[in-house]
C-alpha cells in the first residue's frame, strides 16, 4: 500500500491547546504558531465556541486579521452553558443559529468554513439540527456541514438531509474504533474523516509518562490512559513506534501522523500544537513515506486489544452516539 500524495493542506492546526487544555497558555507563542501555519499553507485551523467560553475564537480572530482568506477555519458548537447543570448539549436550531452568529463575530469574519456539531443531542433528531446547519450554510454564514464522533446510522439520517462536508473523529495508532464501519460508511457517502488527535493527545510523541508529568489543569488528568493503573502498559507500546522512527531518523510524532496520512481514506490530520517548533515538526510528516513494512508492523503493533484504558471518562462516554 503506497502512501497517498499528502502536503500541507492535509494537516489542520488544533488549538484547543492554546488556552491551557494541555498545560500554561502563551499568547505569544500561539500567535507565532498561527502565523507559521499560514506561511506553511497548512489547510485549516480548528477551534471550538465553548474552548475558553469563546477567548480561543477571539485569540484565532486576532491572529487572523488581514489573513483570513489565507487558510480554512473550522468551529465545532452544539455544547452550551447552563447555569445549573455547566455544559449541556444543545442541537436545537434556535441555539445553533445564535451560536453561529456569535462565532463569526468573536471571529471577526462573515463566514465560517466547515461549522460542526462536535456531539449529538440526544433531544434534538439529528435531522432537526442538519437542517438548522443547513440554513445557515443557505444564508452563506457557513460553507459546509460536520458531524463528530457520529455512529453510523446517524451519519446516514444526517447525509439524507443535507449534505455533510466532514466526519471529526478521534483517530491514531492507538485509536482506531473508526475502522469496521464508520470509515466505510463516510467513504461510500463521500464524507471526508478529519482525524483528531493523531497523536493520541501527545502519548504517541513519546514524550508522556503519565499524569505526574502533566501541568496542573491538563485535560488529560481525566482520560483513563494516562493514570497511573493503565499508563506503564500503554507506554510499553511504543517501542515499535520509536524503532520505525529512528530507522527514518525522524521523531516519533512524525511517524505517527504519516501514519494517519497514510490511510487509504486520505483524511485531514488535525493535530494541535501550540509552538512553531512542533508545528515544523509536524509538516515534517507530509513529507515521511513510510514502507510497507512500516505500515504492517505499526499497524499489529497497536491492535485494539492492546491499548490499557476507556477512551472517555465514563461521564463523556456517556455523551457518545451509539444511534448505530
């Protein structure tokens, strides 16, 4: 299996860790990174209405002024601020309409070009909220649809209303529920997988060794990979990975998103990163052909079985879309 011709517009720039989800913010920082992603023709930058309440679409905003014809800006929303409960889901199309308003002015654009519901409400039929999605791409406020981490037979409810540009899944090395159904359901229905955390939120750069290791407020102290009871198996995982690597004489990380870049279903890669130096890094894998024997060992290397620990606490497991 050969490598599909990959280049820069194949990587999107994740900036959920831009404010602090994956330790100390530097708004100095960020905005080099952004500015690097610019200059390198990466496709798209990622964000979300409810990272940081907002700020990380007013920071992507700012940094963007003068520039935003230069690269493709995606918002994930459906998730809203409840006084009693914190966050809820929310596909109603009254709030879907709102939020998408005040994205775009946070934003400081007038449109938006891929605009997702980043999970399903469980009381709002995925068809209502396509529809709402669909509006607003008729009134030219967004230019395409995404779903994320959709099951397969919500994926086709949503496809036979209107159609959806993107499927945003979590997918990597150690990560790869997608593959039985719900990628060849995207491929028939001509949806596109856009990967997310490729790099397994950093554990598969080889750089993690747990939550000891990680800032104070780090999203991760609350994925059961990284505790204490499952990390030790999952770090024995990597050998195989730092032996391809150092055969290439190049990082684990760059080997971990050839290999998402390597799928036959040609994703978009988002990996986020918040320095210019990881973002060098990271172009560095559109470059990485990895052999076929690259490909197989990784691939037996990382079966499902393997990998020690739920994906999800079990209070956002919770949140997951089983409508198969």
């Amino acid at each position: 299996m050969s490598k599909p011709k990959t280049s820069a517009q194949d990587l999107g720039l994740g900036c959920l860790s831009m404010i602090g989800a994956y330790g100390v913010e530097d708004p100095k920082q960020v905005a080099a990174t952004i500015h690097a992603a610019l200059d390198h023709g990466v496709g798209v930058v990622d964000t979300a209405d409810y990272y940081g309440d907002g700020a990380n679409e007013e920071l992507v905003g700012r940094v963007l002024a003068g520039n935003r014809d230069d690269i493709s800006i995606s918002v994930k929303t459906g998730i809203r601020p409840d006084p009693d409960r914190g966050k809820i889901l929310d596909g109603s199309r009254d709030y879907l309409h709102g939020a998408c308003d005040a994205s775009l002015k946070r934003l400081g654009t007038d449109h938006i070009d891929l605009y997702s519901l980043a999970w399903v409400d469980p009381n709002v039929p995925v068809e209502d909220s396509v529809g709402a999605l669909g509006e607003l791409v008729q009134s030219g406020k967004i230019r395409g649809i995404g779903l994320s981490e959709v099951a397969v037979g919500t994926l086709r409810r949503a496809c036979a209303v209107h159609p959806v540009s993107a499927l945003l899944t979590e997918y990597s090395l150690w990560q790869r529920h997608a593959e039985p159904a719900i990628l060849p359901t995207a491929e028939d229905l001509g949806v596109r997988l856009w990967a997310y955390a490729p790099l397994g939120r950093g554990f598969l750069t080889g750089t993690v060794y747990g939550i000891d290791h990680l800032d104070e407020g780090d999203w991760r102290h609350n994925f059961p990979r990284f505790l204490d009871e499952h990390v030790g198996r999952n770090l024995a995982l990597l050998g195989p990975l730092r032996g391809v690597a150092d055969r290439h004489g190049v990082t684990m990380a760059q080997v971990a998103l050839a290999w998402v870049l390597s799928r036959p279903s040609a994703p978009l890669t988002l990996a986020g990163c918040k320095t210019p130096q990881h973002l060098e890094e990271n172009l560095g894998a559109v470059d990485l052909t990895l052999e076929e024997e690259d490909l197989q060992w990784l691939e037996g290397s990382f079966p499902a079985s393997s990998v020690s620990g739920d994906r999800y606490a079990p209070m956002v497991a919770a949140l997951m879309d089983d409508d198969s």
